[in-house]
C-alpha cells in the first residue's frame, strides 16, 4: 500500500530519527486503526500556540505589506491563487499556506512508486524581482527561540517541492538558495507578534532530505507493520515523551512485563547504537542483557556506547531484573561531599516558550532546622522574573553569609566547629537554566549586583592569605542526578529521573520521603514541570493547575531531593563505620566568602572583573567536574589515558622523557600532541581536584617517533617540575603501573584581563 511524506515528517525524523515513528506517520489513520497503534491524541498546548503565533505574526506582517493569503476558514490557498503568485500576477509580495504539491512525481522521492506526498503548507513564500527573474524565498514560522537543523530540513523539504512545481510551470522563476525561518525574538514572548530572522544556507539540508528521501525511506517504508507483525525498529528514550505514539511503544517497556519480554530499551543509558547492537546478537529482553557479563561490550561491531557502558548497562538490567536497589560498578564518587552541615537544595523549571522560569524552589537545612521560599511566575514578564531571582539569590547570600560570620569567629579551618556549605540540585539542567536566567538580566543592577555576590564563591587565588588554602572551593554544587547514576543500579524505567528513584529508594526503606507527583505533573521520564503545566498556567486555560498546586510540586521535589542527599551522607557514614571504603570523596574546605569585590560599592570595572573571573571559574569548574569522575568513566569518555606502564625515563639537559605502553581500549582517547593543560598522576582525587597542584604535575604529550606502535606514549616533562618533591613523591607511589595522563585547564587570558582591568582602576580618579 502507498505512503505518504509531508513536512511534518521529515522534521519528525530529523529531530527523533525515530524508524517506528517515522513509519507510522507516513501510513493512512484508517491502517493504524485497523493494528491498532494506541495514540495520544489529545490537543498539545504547545501545538496550538505555534499556530496561534503563526497567524499573529502573518497578520501583522499583513498591515505592513501585501500578503497573499488564505480565505477565512481556508486550509490553505486556494491553487489558482497560487500558481497566479509563482506567476507573477497582482502584487503581493508574499503568500501564505501555499500548498505545495506538484503534480508530476518529484525526482528526489527516487523510483519507489508506492512514496507519495501528502499536502504541505509552507507557511510563506517571498517573490522578488531579480535580473534573472523571480526568485522565490521559502520562510517557516516557528515559535522557538532557536532555529534547530530538522527545523530546516523542513524547509528545505518545502523548497524541493517548489522547485519541482516552478519547473511545472516551465520553470517561471528560481528558488533563492537561502531561506529563512522566523521565530520569537530573545527579548520578545510567545504572545506577542513580533519575529527574529534566522536566515541559512539550504544547500546543505536539501542535500541531507534528497539523501534520506532516496536511500532511508524506502527501507522504512518497506518494513511490514500489521496486526501481529511489527518490524520496525523502535528504541524507547527521554525524548519519547514528546511522541504522540509514545502509549503504544512504552507498553514494551513497562514495569508490568516480566524481565523475560520486557524490551532492552527499559535499561536507563542504553543508546540507540547499543540496542541495534544487542538485537544483532539476539539480546532484546531485560533479562538477557542481564544474565550477559561485561564482556559484551567487546563483541564484533559494538559501538562507543557499548563498549564503554557494558558493565554499567549489564547492572542496571540485573537491578530491573530483580527489582531491587543493586550497587553500580563505581564503587565512589567525587561529585559530592560527605560533610554538609549547611546544605542548600534549589528547583528551577524553564518555559522554552517564553524563556523565562516558571519556578524557582529554595530550601535552607542546617542543624536549627528548615526553612523554605518558592516562587511561581505564572506570566512571562521579564522583569517578574528578575525580582524572582532577588528575592531567592538575596536569601541564598543572606545565608551564607552568616555561614561565612560564623566560620570567621572561628578562624581555625582545622576546628571541628566550622561549618561546611553545598548547594544540591536533582538535575544539571536546572544549573545551566538558573545560570541562563542570571545571564537575561546582567543589565538589572540588583543582579549584577548578585553577580558579585557569586564571584564570592570563587575566590581568586591571590586574595586568599594562606597558600595551603588556596584554590577551588571545590565543587560548589552538586547534581544528585550524576551521584546516583554513579553509585547506583536501580529498577527504573529509561531515566534515573527523581520520580523513579525517590520511588525506588523509598520502596526499599532507604528514604522516608519520594516524590510521588499528582497525576497533572506525573511526566514518564522527567520530573521537571511539564511544558503543557506551564502553558495552562500562563495562558489562564480552564483546567490549569494553579499557583498553590505548583507550588506544593516543588516543595514536593525538594523534600525527595533532601532525602536523597541525607541517605547518600549517612549511606557513606555507614560504610565507614563497618570498615569499608568511602563512598563521597569530594574533600572540601569550611564555607568562606571571598571580599575582592564589595557588592555595595561596585563600580563598572568590578564588574567586569567579576565577569571574566566567573568565565575563568566557570572553565575551571567544568574541568574539576569532569577530574571527579571516576577513572574509567575518564578513560572510557576519551578524557583520559591510563592505567599506562612506565618503560623508560631518560633524562636530558632541559627535559625528563618518560615513555609508557598504554591499554589497547584508549588508542582513541580524544587527547593529541600539543594538547595544553596535561598533566600525569596516580589517578588519585587529591591530585586531579587541587588546582593549585597542576603546575607540579604538568607534562607535554608528543608526537609518537618512528616504529613507534600505536600502544606507546611518549611524554615529557621539564626537569624542575620532574625533581621537584611533588612529581618524586607521585613517581614513588604510581611505580611502574599506575599512571593516568589526564587534561586540567589553563587559562591564558583571564589573568591579562584581570591586569589590564585592574591597570584601569587604578587610572581612574577620584
């Protein structure tokens, strides 16, 4: 039987390249039916409000200009008026909703018959007049705030189409070779009718459809799906939860099945590479993933992702297998501390829509107890969500600056009465969005005036007195996310999202409190707000959640947070008590501001100090989360090389030259000759996680020599940094066996930027 290809799906496959789905959309309603494939069809809030902005912007664009457009209950335009537009009649501009469907075959659907079109609307075409005749501009509107690849396949799909249609029409003008796609502007909201131009080149999309259109489809289209028989490959993943089809494939996941027929997709972190591997060999259920050894990951054709996750995928198969909270293969972590007297836990849910956050949870625990503010911006007023951002940073530094009063009475870093402060989130995401929204409101003096307050958190090396002390507060924050997913096998589904493992822990008897989500805010792989939640609640929609419900949501999350982060502490305390290894190796120092800068008298050059010192933290920041993970994470990830075996040191007038075999698996670690930053150690975290130390451990990687095999690694080192005590005292504990080559970070410019600054406050007059 025919299928039939529109825009819609070739975004569709762009984004998810999802074969089952892809399938699917291109088969007739009345086929799916008859299997039957279970669908949501409800109505998405996000769907409507990309055609609402699309009319809002179209009708503006109207009053400015000629616009040819659809009737008023028009699907689209009619052809007549169509073809009169590509022919040049009337003087419109644009048009709108042009039906793009030629009536001969287009060459780039290639020689399999039974691929039709369906009816594609490109939502608008410019006609300018050029030396060499009409030249037509394809345009997309699209309310984002960023114009994605797939979002410009689909147009490129759209400008096939009407090149094929200008050639019916004995070739009446050209199609420009660039394209736009409209969308909401940075500074502008879903509501408005105001649009941003992203224009692109469509040569490089035009060839990424015609190569799906001739070589791919025809192989999806081919795959039998009928009652019974369903031949497509599927692969169930978090982006599953935006798929209208996600009822009918989640059914092969589901806790419900047992372990013998449940699909290997339910393993939290498989990719899609990995289970086409697996099925390659047989595996498809949970339970065979499970009773495999690590040994999998060296079969013939197993990709990066398999290869280097085997151990890790095998035990959370066994852990779902036997339903049971199982450790992981690290047996530690030095993402999180085990020490926090002071711990700040804080939610943070983004609309995308709008830009802007829809919440933004804070909770204070220390030894006097708990006390918590939540903030819910039900509009998506800029200027509501910078006074959200005071009123809960202004807590946060409020604080901590008692934290830092108490721990300066003290003024003994080795007391047992100093006090010692972590941030913790669930999810990284929420990091990078409260650090999103910080950056939307930098020209709010009460934020940049916040900014200065979080360069506090980042002492400069050279304003902290004593040199032992010097360094990174190491690792401000911490997601429990990575923590648990570390430590951790769990019988959870796909995510190890909070939902799922407050669920498991809390059916264990690990932790008292899970989040259990009210039915409106349950999501099955997230529990960050849901985007049709945020939607109702700011377009007023009857059946929205209100302020009070949202609220008690994110005071639900921070209660499940917290009780994560006390098991995972007493968990290690635990440990420790009965002989065993330390599980939370993150070592910090007491809680302490910094004071280069004061917030109340900051002028326009503190300021932009504070700006390149948090671009310098922040770099610094993201090399010591990546030092913390464990080595083989390191080694399997390309970031490191090790454990590597000394063969041979030869000493010369400027150099030491060390050579080393390396293990046959990090032959294509992402480390090259030239590399800046290097730096060899024994792989312990004292080392990696003390900046200061860098410099005593730095070497240049080169390049190989002649004869030289691709399991040797030549390395060398200035001879002061080689006889230097820190560098004997690593060469006497790695022996010959233990070496690890990792990359630190080095900052060449902030230091210049810092001197030049500060050169120009001191010009300054009084």
């Amino acid at each position: 039987m025919a299928v039939r290809l529109s825009g819609s799906t070739i975004k569709s496959w762009f984004q998810y390249r999802c074969e089952r789905k892809t399938r699917y959309e291109i088969m007739d309603p009345s086929e799916l039916a008859a299997i039957p494939v279970a669908k949501n069809d409800r109505e998405q809030p996000w769907a409507n409000l990309g055609v609402d902005y699309e009319d809002r912007v179209v009708s503006r664009l109207a009053r400015e200009t000629t616009v040819l457009r659809p009737g008023p209950g028009d699907e689209g335009l009619f052809e007549r008026h169509a073809i009169a537009f590509l022919k040049q009649h009337g003087s419109a501009r644009y048009a709108a909703q042009v039906n793009l469907r030629p009536s001969s075959r287009p060459s780039f659907l290639g020689s399999d018959v039974n691929i039709q079109l369906r009816r594609s609307f490109a939502d608008l075409i410019r006609r300018d007049a050029t030396a060499d005749g009409p030249r037509f501009r394809v345009i997309d509107i699209k309310a984002t705030r960023s114009a994605r690849a797939f979002h410009k396949t689909q147009v490129a799909f759209y400008a096939l189409l009407l090149r094929t249609i200008l050639s019916e029409l004995g070739n009446a003008g050209s199609v420009d070779t660039q394209a736009e796609i409209w969308r909401i502007p940075d500074d502008g909201n879903a509501e408005g009718d105001t649009w941003t131009i992203e224009e692109f080149a469509l040569a490089p999309y035009l060839r990424l459809v015609e190569d799906f259109c001739s070589a791919t489809l025809p192989t999806i289209a081919s795959k039998v799906v009928a009652s019974g028989r369903d031949e497509t490959f599927f692969h169930v993943y978090f982006k599953c939860e935006q798929c209208a089809y996600l009822p009918h494939c989640i059914e092969a996941v589901g806790p419900g099945r047992s372990p013998r027929v449940r699909d290997v997709s339910a393993v939290a972190g498989l990719s899609h590479e990995a289970k086409r591997t697996l099925l390659s060999i047989g595996v498809r259920s949970v339970e065979q993933l499970a009773e495999l050894g690590a040994g999998v990951g060296r079969i013939d054709g197993a990709g990066w992702s398999l290869s280097r996750r085997a151990d890790l995928l095998v035990s959370r198969a066994r852990a779902l297998r036997e339903g049971s909270v199982q450790p992981g293969p690290e047996q530690h972590t030095f993402l999180m501390p085990p020490r926090a007297d002071v711990a700040v836990y804080l939610v943070a849910d983004h609309d995308p829509v709008d830009d802007t956050l829809v919440t933004l949870g804070y909770r204070y625990v220390d030894r006097s107890g708990v006390h918590e503010h939540i903030e819910v911006l039900p509009t998506s007023d800029r200027s509501a969500e910078a006074d959200a951002l005071v009123r809960v940073f202004g807590l946060l530094v409020s604080d901590l600056e008692a934290v830092d009063a108490h721990n300066a009475a003290v003024n003994d870093v080795t007391a047992p009465s100093n006090l010692y402060a972590h941030i913790f989130l669930y999810e990284a995401t929420e990091a990078v969005e409260l650090q999103n929204a910080v950056k939307r409101h930098l020209d709010d003096p009460r934020v940049r005036t916040g900014l200065l307050h979080m360069v506090r958190l980042f002492p400069p090396d050279e304003v902290v007195p004593e040199p032992e002390f010097r360094g990174m507060q190491h690792l401000p924050a911490t997601a429990l996310r990575s923590v648990v997913e570390q430590l951790l096998s769990l019988p959870v589904t796909v995510s190890y999202d909070l939902r799922q493992v407050s669920g498991a822990l809390f059916s264990a008897g690990l932790i008292a409190h899970e989040y259990a989500p009210a039915a409106p805010f349950e999501r099955p792989f997230s529990s960050l707000l849901a985007l049709d939640v945020s939607r109702n609640l700011r377009e007023g929609r009857r059946g929205g959640l209100d302020q009070d419900a949202i609220r008690s949501d994110v005071s639900a999350r921070l209660s499940a947070t917290q009780a994560i982060a006390d098991w995972l502490r007493a968990e290690h305390r635990r440990r420790i008590e009965t002989g065993g290894p330390p599980m939370l190796r993150l070592n910090k120092q007491p809680f302490r501001f910094q004071a280069t800068f004061d917030p109340l008298d900051a002028a326009d050059l503190d300021v932009l100090r504070a700006f390149e010192l948090l671009e310098n933290r922040a770099g610094l920041l993201e090399a010591m989360i990546r030092l913390s993970q464990s080595a083989r994470i390191r080694r399997d990830t390309g970031r490191a090389i090790g454990p590597m075996r000394l063969l041979n040191v030869s000493e010369k007038q400027r150099f030491a030259y060390l050579l080393f075999s390396i293990p046959p698996e990090v032959e294509e670690a992402d480390i090259a000759a030239g590399a800046f930053g290097l730096i060899l150690s024994d792989g312990e975290p004292d080392l990696l996680l003390e900046p200061r130390l860098w410099p005593s451990l730095a070497c240049n990687l080169l390049d190989p020599r002649p004869g030289d095999g691709p399991n040797f690694l030549r390395v060398r080192v200035f001879r002061g940094v080689f006889n230097g005590r820190m560098f004997q005292d690593l060469k006497r504990r790695a022996g010959q066996d233990c070496w690890w080559l990792d990359q630190s970070f080095i900052d060449f410019n902030s230091p210049k930027a810092d001197a030049f600054l500060s050169f120009l406050g001191a010009q300054a007059t009084p």
